[in-house]
C-alpha cells in the first residue's frame, strides 16, 4: 500500500507520521535526536512503520467477528512481545559492540576479566528484559537507551562488586559503546519479527494468527517522504522533499483541528506563533528571537538547577499558593535568580509556578508579535504537556483575547510530523 | 511636623501605582485639564506647567510590571523602558494622558516617538531634541524656536495661550523646586545616615508625578523631618551611581546598594529636576532663559556632546568631589547606548583622577541583588581598606 | 572561495577605494590633510572644496568586515572596557586602533587631522567620535542635524544646519586645511553630484522590471559605494554612474537578472522582496547566497538610502549649495521618523511589485532597529503582503547564525509560495 511519511527532525527529539492516501493516519514514531540524524529519521520512520502494521492488525483483527472485545489485548500482546524480540535484537548489538569495545590502555591484561563481567552482566539484563517487557510492566522510556540504560547501571554495579572490578571498567566501555548503537541504522525484517513476536505468545489460533500474517503480507511502499523540523537541511533528501517546521506545524494543526487559526508551539529551542487560513495555509508566523530565552530548554535547565526531572515541575508549580515574580527569561539569569529568590526563603513550588509563567509571557509576546490570538487557537510542543504552563497560557489567553477554544492535543509533539505527511499526500495526490 | 515615614510612604504609593490614579484624580478636579507625559531625561516642565498642564514623569513600568504586548516590538538586545513604556500605553494605564514629550535621550526613546504616534494617533507627541551646539547664537537660536514651537503645540493642544508672563511663574516655582532638590542632595551628602538614597529617590520620583508646587511643600518638609530624624551612623563608604540617567534600576537595587555598607552621596538617578544647575532668570525673556540655562548651565550627561575633549568626564570629578563621595559606582541599564558608550571616557576620567570605581549593568526588573550587593560590598570594603 | 566575478563598474569602483586609500596612507608624503567622517550626512563636497581626503570609519569596519578581520578587533575593544552591547562598528574601529591601524592597502593609517562629526540619524556616531577624539586629540567638528520628529524638516532646523556650517565646520574646515573657502568651486561639485544622483536613482528604480536587472541590497550596496563616500562630487562618480547605468541597461535589454558572485546571472526570480537595514559583513556573500539559492531577488531596500534619498526626489542644488547640503543631510533615511520609514516601505512594497517585506535587524544599530518590529506590522497591514523577521549584526561574527536564519527564510519564502498557490486555487 502507499504510504506517506512526514518525520519532524527536532532538537530533542525526532517524530515520524505515516498516512495514506485519504490523509488518515497510520502510524507514528518517535526516537531520541542523536548526533547522527540519518539515524534518528531512520529510527523515527521505522517506528512508525511498526505502528503502521499494529494499525493494520487492528484492521484485521477487528474485522473478524468472534475476537470482538479482545482485540485490545491481543494487539497489546502482540506489541509488548514484539518490543521484547526488538530490545533482545539492540541488546545482542550492545553486547558485540561492549566487547569489540574492550581496547585501549587503561584494559591491559583485564581484557578477559572485563570480558567475562560483561557477559555476566548482558545475560542478567537479558534475563531481566521479561520483566520489562511482562504484561502490565510500566517501563519509564521506550528508548532503547534509557531502558538499557538503567537496568545495566544497576546489574552492572552489582556485577563488579561481585567480580571485585571497579564499575567504571565497565561503564566506560559502555558509553562508548551505546552512542554507536544508537547511531547504527535501525535493523531491518520488521516482519520477521513481528512473526517471532506472534510465536513468542503461544499458540495462538487461527483466527488471531492469519489476519496478522495478512496484515504483514501487505507491503508497505514509502511512496513519498517529507521532512521538516530544525535538522532538516541535514536530511538526506532532495530539496523538494524538505518543507518548513512553520509551514508543517501550520499544516498539521489544521489537519488536527481544521478551525485552528493561531497555532503556539513551545519547543526545544525555539518558540513559534503562527496564523493559518481556514486552507491551513500559513498567514503569518514569528518565532523567538535570536536569544532562546523562554523556549522548552529554559524548564530543563531549571530541572536541573533544581535537581529534578523535567516531567516533576509542572506537578510542583501546581501546588503553589502564591507565585513568585521571575522577571527573568534568559536561561542563564535564571539560575541566578532562582536561587537568589531560594536563598530569601521562597518555596520550590512558589518560584517554579513564577517561571512557568515567566516562560508563558515570553510566548504571549510572540504571539503578539506575530498578530494576536484568533479563534481557535492550539498550544502544540513539548512545553503543552506541561500543566503548569497551560494553566498559566489559559490564564492569560482569557485576559488577553477572551473567550478563545484552546486545543490541546495528546499527540501534538508529532504535529510538524503529521503536516510533513500532509505535503507528502497533496504533492503525489494534487 | 510630618514624619519621613509618612512622607516616603506616600511618595512610595504614587511610585508603585501604575495606574497613575494621582495624576487621574488631579486631571478630574477641574474640567479641561491636560496632562503631559515625558520620558527621561530632560524636558523643559515649566512649559508644561505654564500651559496649566501636568507634567507626568513616565520612567518605564518598574519591576512589578509583567510585559506582554510591549515586548513583542523590541528585540532582545533593546533596553526594557521602550517596552515597558509601551505596556503602559497598550494596556490602558495611560489613556488619560493627552499628549506625551520624548526628549532627546538616544535612538531607541527616538524612534518611541514613532511607534507613538502610530499607536496612539490621537495622542499629541513631540519628539523634542535639544541643541549639540551650545553657542547662544546657533544652539541657542535653534532651541529658542523649538521651545517656541513646543508652546505653541501646547497652545493648540489646550487651546490657551501661553503668557511670557505664565511661563515665568512657572519658571519660579521650579526655581523654587531645584534649589529644594540641590539642598536634599546637600542635606544627604552631609548626613547621609539621616536622608538614605531610598527615601530621596522615592522623593524625587514622585515628585516628577505631582503638581509642582505640592512636591515644593513636601521637599521642605522633608527637609525638617529628616533633620530632626534620630537614626544611626554606619560605617559606610561614601559613593556616587552614574549611568542611571534614563531606565531606572529597581528600588531593591538601590536599597541593596545601602545594605552593602555604601552611603549615596550623589546620582544621577532620573535627572530631570537636576538636569539645570542653577535658577533660570525670571526677568526678561523668559524662553530665551530657558534656552540659556540649557546651553549655560546643566548638567553633563552622555546624551549631551561634550565640546572640548578636556572637559570630557569633568562634570562627574567635580561632583564627586563635592560631595565627598570615596568612589564611583557606574550602574547602567544592560543595551544602554548613552551609558555604556560613554563608560571608557568616564572611568578613564575617573582613573585619571583617583577615584575608585566599578560598573556593573542592570535592567529595571532584574531580579538577583546578590550579585550586586558582593559587588558592591567588595567595593566598600576595598575602599575602607585601601584609602 | 572562488574570487567574485567583476563588472566593469565594480572594476572602476575597485580603482576609485584603491586611489583614495592611497590618498590616505600618503599624507605624509603629499601634505594632503585626511578627515574622518560618517556615511549619513557625509559632506564631501565640502571636504573637497579644502583639498581634505575623506576617510570613512564606517567603511573601514565594512572592509575589515569583509576580510574577516573585524571580530578580533571587536574583542581587542571589549578587552579594553568597552561594552558588549554596544555598536560593533565603534569597537571594530576602535580595536583596528590597538592592533595597529592597517589599511586595506597594507600601509599605516596615518592620523586624521579633523574629524567631522555630522551628527546625522544615529547617536552612537556622537559617541564614536568623543572616543576618537580622545584618541587623537584633534580638532572635531560637530554638526548636530536635528531630527525628524514630526516626519518634515522645519526653516529652524535648515536655519540651524546652515548656520552651524558657516560658523563652525568651514571656518573649522579652512583653518585645519589652510584653504580658503570658495563658494564657487562648492557649486562646481553639487553639479557633479546632482548628475551622478540622477543615474544612482535610475538605476535603483530598474528594480520594477521583472526580472529585476538589479539586487537592490547585495548589489545595492555597491551601487550606492561612490555617492555615499569619498566620490560623490567627483567626475570618477559622474562616470562610475554612466557605466553603471549602460550595464543595467544592456541587461534589460536582455532580460537578465543581476550577477552574482558566482558569476552566473540570477535570472530564475522567484520572489521579489524589499529589505530595511543594513546588511552582515562579515558572511556577506553566504548571506547573499542564501537568497538567490532561493530564487529572491531584492528589488528595493532602505539600506541603498542611508547616504542620501536621492529616490525621494533631493538633489545637491548648486543655486543653493549650503542648504542643499542642510537638506540632504536632514533627508538621509535615518533621520526621518518610523511614520516616514513605513510610508517608504510600503511604496516600495507597491511600487516594486514585492511579495513582502524582509526586515535584516542589525544588533549593533538601535536605529535602525529600535521599532523595526513595529514597522513590520505596519507595512504588513498597509500591503497585505506578509513580513519577515531576521537577525544579524554588521561586523561581529559572532553574532551570524547561518543555521537560524537559512531557517527563517526559507520558511518565508516557502510561505510566500503557498500562499501563491492558495490563491491560485481559490482563483
């Protein structure tokens, strides 16, 4: 079947959306943004793909009367095995990659020890990655490299304690080794796996196993890719293939909400408004300026100042009772007055619910900058999963514009994604 | 006798009230009264005055202002009072104000002049620059004219003429005024513990907010409270601010400034009412007196071109010396081209003459005082030690 | 880098600095007084009329700029006290100073002998030379031009200028050269200007044709090189601008576009912009590439008006010489108000046939820059034709970031592009 792909190369992170030809959505990825982006568009468009074959399962699945009412599970089944079988894949990697790693001065004459360590420890973590991909498991990332990541901290230390081998043998090598994993383009024979998945869950009957294998059959062919997002220039693709962030974040909130007309996105780096027509053609848009003051990087790095995880501020800043003026947006400044307004006595919350809005009102005047606020309005970005700074653009946009519908939508991190596939459809379709 | 206390809290209450409700209520009290805006750093009041107006200071919104809409006109490497300024007029807190002077301070408050009468098409607007040449004959002509050409916009805004008459007992009043103001700086170079740079800048402010002739009577009740206050003597250092002439630093910056063991003795905070150093003659003609005391008699301040390259920085020797301040602070507003650009000359002047010096930057709402009181204590402690 | 491909115009032009830096590094030798003066308000003529070489600080940051000198410069002022946020091209000049004051010619600058502050649309021009001042102690003449608040000059401000020139700068002009004042010989190089400003004009106003013979800011600002410095007044300008017009000529005649450096002529023209301010330096051709790689071509900018409106109908006068000068300094683009600014953005927008308007905002240049936002919005709602926001600064390298701007104009053009290709669809 044809597919149209968007991928969204952004600072943190890299999106993918595929569609079809009728613009409904097929899939989805998402990846960590690595220094290699071939890699990280690689990896985001595979992601999709795979969620692109689960959307087909369910297509067939739900079509087969008697699975009526269990086809969440078994496609929940199906995904977590697969998962399993894809992570035992990377691991075998990490392992090979952990070992040819096993050079260099500081291993003379421990090359054998390190060694047999290292096997300990990727037996354990393969041991351990049933429990991590069990039903009902709540993992923390879908990462390769933070699931890894975590377990071979912990495993690995208490391997070398047993071992009587200073942990950073290890740890070294695995720094080392883990940046060339992750930079490694993704596998291929997703359908392979997706078979070794299906086998992994036991034997399964008829009527769940050949819709599947129906579903894998359908080739899917990358009929048009379009990219966008700040590393775009570096996408390997011809310039006709390459459209804006503004023009793909415009598209995209519009196939989202089509009565969108000002879009705010809060990203990484930067902070975007944009107008759009009832076509979702862009009006007009401004960004931040060349200072990034009040973009997503600002949050993080007051995390950690604070010596939290990002996903913790806004929760906190909920509980404030009485906000703090942070006049400062500058991520530097920041820090100096975050801990000028600690060391007066202030609460965490109180101050983090001051620069949640600090953050705001630096958005608030990009969007004045660039026209106002129109009816409808969608808050897009990483920043819009943050409750804190969405009850303060709620706050504000009321004060300032009225009554305005603001969407939000749970997806919105792949909206550049979503307009990129749009661009894809229109140019093969128009 | 009204105390400092009750003084300053006033003065404090006008200074925070970003509505401007004593100047609203003053525009109330009588049907057909027009108030005038002006920006730093000088403008001529009297000619305000004179119309039957009020001169309405507007030195940016402080650091209690949150700053959306003006924001959204400046890049990031502009200073904040345009911003500001401009917060104050989209938002409404200015919409009484019938008419508003931009003096001749730099590009910035300049080009505020147009995005004014853009924005505020309705609003009488006058970029007014003062002469670069200060010979009565060519600077003096020149200004004469635009003096003139200011009453008679002030004519046609208020549709009352402007006597010479008028002018010259508003003339008066002021008179009265910086001769008050010259003896609080005087009064606080000579028992700084008794008149601490907080209250006298507050002082100041507010009177750039009032009638005239309301802030006379409060400077000379200051006068007799602060003389007869009972507080401690520090063993402070004695220093002058320069560079603080147009956006002004929060009041906790300047209160962080005492707290770090310095006595202000001297500042060029806000200028306005010390911008001419001597009374302007109330006989004869009274523009042509304004004019002169510009060329003649005011202060040196970066926003002025220095004729003779000797005389550069001399201005700022003098009134250290004068009131006996140990060393100089040059605070300045960040992205300040006035300030900063004439910062080398300064303290070179300033090195030349032996006068301990720092700088540092600020903007109005900055919000870390640590970094400027260590600064500012190291400052006082390296003078104790070393003079 | 290939060397740029050269029309016999820039070849001339490439003599004419050649020769006048030349007059500059020998005064020594020929006696010859040198003055240092600003690009706005420049009074060549005048200078002329003592026998005074010009030399241009501003150009020599442009130069310094180009050879990807200024940054260490700019850094050599900062180490010496001198504030980060301010204009680069003082500290780009006040650094060339610490390291040793070579002109592009390889030789020495010698000292100036006069240094005539026409103080003309930019304050930091007051400041640059009190600094200079400092550092040569020579006599410096300022002429203060007011401003144009209310968006006209007044007879006051005209009065003033006039009287500041008779009584200040030519007796201060006379008494460091040793020449006589001559009325007459002031009138003879008005003459000279007004001709060459009758060609500057057509040429800039060929931007209406489609293609555009001309880029109005890339190659607008070589256009604009001999009036805005050391030449206008000359006979070398006179025949600078003749050529320079048969150029554009031949290439209307063959509906060509202007050549870019690479040498190729820039024929495909997608859009058409109008550019307000000064342009980078320091990347100046990858800055310019990143338009024409685009397919935009500039049809009119304000940049090309900095020394002088010639476009808005001034002309040197030599029946009035002194007042003309008075005008033509109160007139320079950035003396006039942002009332007047948007007016003139927005004609050029109509006028040339625009898709919109690019706004280049120059750190160092308040301004230029201080409002250029609301200019935007302004001319965007008088044309309909959307605006573009992009930053950079004059000299300091550091302030170039080719990633974020490649970024901003290629999502506007790609804009301005769809936007077409709605309205072709909803036609």
């Amino acid at each position: 079947m044809q597919c149209f792909i968007g991928i969204d190369l952004g600072s943190t992170t890299t999106k993918a959306v595929v569609m079809d030809e009728n613009c409904h959505v097929l899939g989805r990825g998402i990846t960590n943004s690595r220094s290699n982006y071939d890699t990280a568009a690689a990896v985001s468009k595979q992601e999709a793909l795979v969620d692109t074959r689960l959307t087909l399962f369910r297509r067939g699945l739900g079509a087969v009367p008697e699975l009526a009412g269990s086809v969440d599970g078994i496609l929940g089944d199906l995904e977590r095995n697969f998962r399993h079988v894809q992570f035992l894949e990377q691991l075998d990697d990490l392992e090979r990659t952990c070992v040819a790693n096993i050079k260099g001065p500081r291993f003379v004459g421990r090359e054998k020890a390190v060694a047999e360590v290292l096997a300990e420890v990727f037996t354990r973590l393969r041991e351990h990655s049933a429990a991590l991909f069990a039903p009902g498991a709540k993992r923390k990332s879908d990462f390769f490299r933070d699931l890894a990541g975590a377990d071979f901290m912990q495993i690995g230390e208490v391997v070398c304690r047993e071992a009587g081998m200073p942990f950073e043998m290890i740890l070294n090598v695995y720094d080392k080794s883990i940046i060339e994993v992750e930079n490694r383009p993704p596998a291929g024979d997703m359908e392979g796996k997706f078979l070794r998945a299906l086998e992994k869950g036991g034997s399964l009957s008829d009527a769940i196993v050949r819709p599947v294998r129906d579903a894998l059959a359908i080739p899917l062919e990358e009929t048009y890719v379009v990219g966008t997002g700040y590393g775009r220039v570096r996408l390997p693709f011809p310039k006709e293939h390459i459209r804006s962030e503004i023009l793909c974040h415009g598209l995209g909130a519009h196939m989202m909400y089509p009565d969108t007309r000002t879009v705010l996105d809060i990203g990484g780096q930067d902070t975007k408004g944009i107008q759009v027509d009832p076509a979702g053609i862009v009006e007009n848009f401004q960004m931040n300026d060349r200072c990034a003051a009040g973009c997503g990087r600002y949050l993080g790095y007051i995390a950690d100042e604070m010596n939290m995880g990002l996903h913790e501020l806004g929760p906190l800043a909920m509980n404030s009772t009485k906000q703090v003026r942070i006049n400062s947006t500058c991520t530097v400044f920041a820090g100096a007055e975050l801990r000028d307004r600690l060391a007066l006595g202030e609460k965490r919350e109180d101050i983090l619910a001051g620069l949640h809005r600090a953050i705001i009102l630096r958005a608030m005047s990009i969007l004045s900058r660039a026209g106002g606020v129109k009816d409808q309005f969608t808050f897009t970005g990483g920043v819009a999963k943050n409750e804190a700074a969405v009850r303060e653009l709620r706050k504000l946009i009321k004060e300032n514009y009225g009554d305005v519908q603001i969407n939000i939508n749970p997806d919105s991190i792949y909206t550049g994604a979503l307009g990129g596939a749009t661009f894809a459809v229109r140019a093969v379709v128009n | 006798m009204t105390s400092t206390a009750e003084i300053i809290d006033r003065c404090q209450a006008l200074f925070e009230d970003l509505n401007f409700s004593a100047a609203r209520a003053w525009k109330a009290a009588a049907p057909g009264r027009k108030v005038i805006g002006f920006l730093p750093v000088y403008a001529p009041l009297e000619m305000i005055h004179a119309a039957g107006c009020l001169p309405l200071g507007i030195f940016g919104g402080g650091d209690q202002m949150e700053v959306i809409h003006g924001d959204a006109y400046y890049q990031s490497y502009i200073c904040r009072i345009p911003r500001s300024t401009i917060e104050l007029g989209v938002t409404g807190r200015l919409d009484f104000v019938d008419g508003m002077i931009f003096p001749f301070v730099c590009d910035v408050i300049r080009n505020l002049s147009g995005i004014w009468k853009m924005m505020f098409p309705n609003v009488w607007s006058k970029f007014f620059d003062t002469p670069q040449n200060f010979d009565p004959e060519i600077g003096g002509n020149y200004y004469i004219h635009e003096l003139q050409e200011l009453r008679a916009g002030l004519e046609t805004l208020t549709g009352r003429k402007i006597t010479d008459d008028d002018l010259r007992r508003s003339i008066a009043l002021y008179n009265e005024n910086r001769r008050l103001v010259r003896e609080v700086y005087a009064f606080r170079a000579r028992e700084p513990w008794k008149a601490p740079t907080s209250e006298v800048y507050l002082l100041m402010r507010a009177g750039l907010m009032m009638d005239v002739a309301e802030h006379n009577r409060m400077l000379a009740d200051y006068l007799v409270a602060a003389a007869a206050s009972d507080r401690p003597q520090r063993d402070n250092v004695r220093v002058a601010v320069y560079g603080s002439f147009c956006e002004q630093p929060p009041l906790n910056l300047i209160k962080s400034i005492e707290m770090a063991g310095c006595y202000v003795v001297e500042d060029d905070y806000a200028l306005v009412n010390r911008f001419l150093t001597a009374d302007v003659p109330t006989d004869g003609d009274p523009v042509q007196a304004l004019a002169l005391a510009y060329l003649g008699q005011s202060v040196e301040t970066s926003c002025k071109y220095v004729p003779k390259e000797e005389d550069k920085g001399r201005f700022h020797v003098e009134q250290v010396r004068k009131a006996g301040a140990e060393g100089v602070i040059y605070a300045t507003p960040s992205f300040c081209d006035p300030a900063l650009l004439d910062r080398p000359m300064i303290c070179g002047r300033l090195k030349e003459a032996n006068i301990p010096h720092i700088a540092f930057k600020y903007a109005e709402n900055s919000g870390q005082m640590q970094p400027i009181r260590e600064q500012a204590g190291t400052f006082a402690d390296s003078i104790k030690l070393w003079s | 880098m290939s060397e740029a491909v050269k029309e016999n115009s820039m070849l001339l032009q490439k003599q004419m600095i050649a020769r006048n830096y030349e007059a500059i590094t020998s005064k020594h030798e020929t006696g010859r007084k040198v003055s240092s003066t600003f690009v706005p308000g420049n009074l060549n003529e005048l200078l002329m009329c003592f026998g005074i070489v010009n030399n241009l600080p501003e150009i020599n940051a442009i130069q310094n700029g180009m050879r990807k000198v200024s940054g260490s410069y700019i850094m050599e002022a900062e180490k010496g006290g001198h504030s980060e946020d301010v204009c680069t091209y003082v500290k780009a000049d006040i650094g060339m100073m610490g390291k040793g004051s070579i002109a592009p010619n390889g030789k020495p600058f010698p000292d100036p002998d006069v240094l005539l502050l026409s103080y003309t649309g930019c304050y930091t021009f007051m400041k640059w030379f009190e600094l200079l001042r400092a550092e040569y102690k020579c006599p410096t003449l300022m002429l203060h031009v007011p401003y144009e608040g209310d968006g006209h000059s007044t007879k006051n401000m005209r009065d003033y200028i006039v009287k500041q020139l008779k009584e200040v700068v030519i007796p201060g002009l006379e008494q460091v050269s040793g020449v006589k004042f001559d009325i007459d010989r002031l009138r003879e190089y008005l003459r000279n200007s007004a001709k060459a400003e009758d060609d500057l004009v057509w040429c800039l106003e060929q931007g209406k044709h489609k293609p555009s013979p001309i880029d109005a800011y890339f190659g607008g600002v070589y256009y604009i090189g001999p009036i805005f410095t050391a030449f206008r007044g000359t006979t070398d300008a006179v025949e600078y601008y003749t050529e320079l017009r048969k150029e554009v000529q031949a290439r209307i005649d063959n509906k060509l576009g202007p050549l870019t450096p690479d040498g190729t002529s820039f024929n495909e023209q997608k859009y058409r912009l109008v550019v307000e301010g000064p342009p980078n330096w320091t990347n100046f051709r990858e800055f310019w590439k990143m338009f024409y790689d685009e397919g935009a071509v500039v049809v009119a900018s304000s940049y090309t008006k900095v020394g002088g409106m010639y476009d808005q109908g001034f002309r040197h006068d030599p029946d009035n010489p002194l007042e003309s000068l008075a005008d033509y300094c109160l007139g320079c683009y950035t003396n006039r108000n942002l009332p007047t600014r948007v007016d003139i953005l927005a004609k050029y927008v109509e006028e040339y046939e625009a898709d919109g308007l690019l706004i280049n905002s120059i750190k160092s240049c308040n301004s230029f820059s201080a409002g250029q936002l609301m200019i935007m919005k302004e001319v965007e709602r008088r044309t309909g034709k959307p605006g573009a926001f992009i930053e950079t600064d004059l000299v300091d390298p550091r302030y170039f970031s080719a990633a974020n701007i490649k970024n901003r104009l290629e999502s506007y053009f790609q804009m301005i592009e769809q936007k077409r290709r709605g309205a072709s669809k909803a036609a």
